[in-house]
C-alpha cells in the first residue's frame, strides 16, 4: 500500500514540474520579440541627380627615398676609423671608412723591391745581349718576370683601395652599423646611406580612376608636416598588380627642397585638379554597402529595397562617383538598414 502511495506521490511531483516548465515557456515566448518580414522597414532615402564633378582629387600617399643602400666592404679586415656618423652628409666618392691594410702595405713594398732587381736585370741582360754575352732566353724570362711583378704590384694596390670605404652616390648616413675595432668582410653591412635630393611619392588608386593617371601626368603634391609647402610630381610608374582592396600602386618622382625638408616616410597629398568638369552620378558614401572589390547600394524599386551592384570610379571625401550600376531618378538608401534585406518592404521616414 505504501508502494503505490509514493508512486502516485512521484507521479503528482513530475506533472507539477512539467506544467510549471510549460507555463515558464509559455511566458518566455510571449517577451521574445519575433520580426515580422512583412511590416515595412522605416528608411531614409535620396533621389539621385547628375551633379557637377570635377576640380581638385586628393590621393594620400608616402615618400620614399630614390636611392639607399647598405654599405660594405669589398675585402675583409678591421676596421681602423670611421669619418662619419648617422646624419653626416657624405659626397659621391668621399672616404667614410678606414681598413686596416699595414700587412698589404708592406706586400706592395716587397714587390716593389723585387721590381726594382728585375729592373736592373732587364737593363743589364739587355746591353749582354746586344753584346752577344749572353742567349737571348735570358733577356725574355728577365723581362717576363718583370711583368708578372708589375701585375701582383697592381692587384696589391687594387686591394689597398678597397680597404677604404667610399660612397658610391651623395646623401645622408642614416645607419652606422659598426664601430672601430670590429670586424668587417664582404656581405657585412657597415653604413647605410640615403639619398632624397630626389624623393618617390606613392600612392593606392583605385581601379575605377586609374585611367586619370598616365606617364605624363603631374599633380600638386603636399607634406603633411609644412602644409605651406607645395611640390610638383611627375608620374613615373603605374602599377600592373592591385592589392587585396583592388587599389594599384602610382609612383611620382619628387624633387626635394633644397634644404632637404621632406624626410623619408613623411606622408603628404597629391593634388589633382582636372580642367574638364562633368556631371556624374555622386552618391553619399555611407550608402555604400559590401566590399571594396564589390560595392553594392540599395535601390528602392516598387516599395522594395533591391540590393545593386556599382562600379565606383573615385571617392570625394565622404561621397562617392559612381560610374555605372545606378542613373538619374534613382531612389537609393542611405540610412535604416538595420533590419534590411534583400527584398524587404521598406517607407521612407520624412
């Protein structure tokens, strides 16, 4: 008896448990709020309009030095003096470093000794030989021996040479990567020189206005740093490979003030201002949606918004050329899209 009662006991607290779960999902369900893809999304919204486009583009960039290089030397040995620091301005040519070369010195000083004896021997064996004293053979391995001589003296004062270490072009030492006492060796860097007399100015174009750029096209180009100060650019390369946001690299030759204002990794603008001015579809750049390589806008079509696919040629600030996918009439949205879709039923808020 006592059995069946705890059973039905059981049995009461598991039906109690389960209409209690069902009343708490019951509830829950009730505050979930559930989106109805049918009632009409609140947008704003633009009528597109041609619009005069033209004037002044600005393409941000950095400047780079024409030339720099690593320096080394062409032989080994230690070094013995440095003429020059980081910052020292250095010419074409101009002695910067000092190896160590007693032991070639003294070489060529052998050598030269021994050009001296067979010198001598030349001179004597040849009055012998007019004299018939003596074979000609002689004369010949005197004189052999003398050009060999004269040969190892030459390479000894090539090495000589090599044991100082010149610019090979003008600029500045931005590097001095070792001190006296070290060791140096082929492969080795010692210095590092710069040269920005004349500077590259790199910008990122985007495939749509890359057409503007040619080999003959020069701009306006401003330092961040003296905004005050204004140099011209000459396009000397464009790029054939765009980068993970289809943008492709343009490349201007600078030429630097005299003073040598603009640094290497300065950031500056270039300025280009185009002489025919159009009228062109300019959309707000927040209506812009997707990626870089695939901008797409809403178009609002029958009370829908439809998802459109754009080419953008060029970016003013925060707008944005558009030169095909949208044209004049067009609705577009260009705010609410939280909630949008593809495809959903939209109002526009006045």
């Amino acid at each position: 008896m006592k059995k069946v009662f705890y059973i039905l006991i059981a049995l009461v607290l598991i039906a109690t448990v389960a209409l209690r779960l069902k009343s708490n999902k019951a509830t829950t369900q009730q505050k979930i709020y559930y989106y109805d893809r049918q009632q009409p999304v609140g947008i704003q919204a633009d009528t597109l309009k041609r619009t005069h486009v033209g004037g002044e583009y600005f393409y941000t960039g950095t400047f780079d030095s024409n030339r720099e290089s690593r320096i080394s030397a062409e032989v080994q040995g230690k070094v013995n003096q440095i003429s020059v620091d980081a910052g020292s301005v250095v010419k074409r040519g101009e002695a910067m470093l000092q190896l160590d070369n007693s032991l070639l010195k003294l070489q060529l000083q052998s050598v030269e000794v021994q050009i001296e004896g067979l010198q001598a021997d030349v001179n004597r064996y040849s009055v012998l030989t007019e004299a018939d004293a003596i074979q000609g053979v002689e004369l010949e391995k005197a004189q052999l021996g003398l050009k060999a001589a004269k040969v190892q003296r030459n390479t000894l004062l090539e090495q000589i040479g090599k044991t100082t270490v010149r610019a090979p072009f003008s600029g500045i030492v931005t590097a001095k990567l070792t001190e006296v006492g070290a060791f140096a060796a082929p492969g080795i860097p010692l210095l590092q020189i710069t040269d920005i007399t004349e500077l590259k100015f790199t910008i990122n174009v985007p495939e749509g206005a890359l057409n503007t750029f040619t080999s003959r096209t020069s701009g306006e180009i401003v330092a961040d740093a003296y905004p005050d100060l204004s140099l011209s650019g000459q396009v000397v390369m464009i790029g054939s490979k765009s980068d993970i946001g289809n943008n492709f690299p343009v490349q201007l030759s600078v030429s630097n003030t005299a003073d040598l204002k603009i640094k290497s990794g300065m950031f500056g603008r270039l300025i280009i201002t185009e002489t025919e001015v159009q009228k062109q579809i300019v959309i707000p750049a927040s209506a812009i949606i997707g990626s870089a390589v695939r901008p797409q806008v809403y178009l609002i079509t029958n009370g829908k918004a439809v998802l459109r696919d754009i080419n953008v040629s060029k970016r003013l600030d925060d707008k944005a050329v558009v030169s095909s996918g949208l044209q004049e009439g067009d609705i577009i949205v260009t705010g609410g899209f939280i909630n949008l879709y593809d495809g959903a039923n939209v109002i526009v808020k006045k």
